[in-house]
C-alpha cells in the first residue's frame, strides 16, 4: 500500500509537471503571437501547477521555473510580449529538466 501511494505521489507530480509545460509552452506561442495577454493566462496557469509540482518532489529547476514564469506574468501585464515569451522559454527549458 506504500508503494502504492508512493506510485501516486510521483504520477501526480508528473501530471503537474506536463500541464505546467503545456502551459508554458502555450505562453511562448502566445508571445511569437504578439499575445502579451494570452502570455499572462498561460503561464499564471502554469505556475499553479509548477507550485504543486514542487510541493510534491522538491526540485531548483520548479523553483526557477516558477521565476521565469512570474517574469513572464510581469512582462505580459506591461504588454512586453516578446519579453515575456523569453521568460516563458526559460521556464520550458527548467520544466523539461525537472525530475
């Protein structure tokens, strides 16, 4: 039964993982878009998830994801889509090395 939770603490963490990554790869697309708007729902989504993520497996690669991903918020509010894409990017490349 351990393993069993064990199982599901690190599917869980990976379903978070991939809709953060989904989202922040929607948020780089927003941004080639000239979308800054759609680059600030994309990747706050994503940060919901990468906070769950970490909460389940600790790793600095959530933690700089989630700073890439509130530049890209920052950045989108300002209208700076293109800026904001660039910190999106950032956040990709920390999701897909995450464990």
């Amino acid at each position: 039964m351990i393993l069993l939770m064990t199982g599901s603490l690190v599917l869980a963490a990976e379903s978070h993982k991939d809709e953060a990554l989904k989202h922040a790869q929607a948020a780089v697309e927003a941004s080639q878009k000239g979308d800054a708007k759609g680059v600030v729902e994309h990747a706050t989504a994503a940060r919901e998830h990468v906070v769950a993520a970490g909460k389940e497996k600790a790793s600095a690669h959530y933690e700089a994801a989630g700073k890439s991903l509130d530049g890209a918020v920052e950045h989108g509010n300002m209208g700076h889509a293109d800026i904001a894409g660039k910190s999106a990017e950032e956040a990709v490349t920390h999701l897909k090395a995450a464990p």
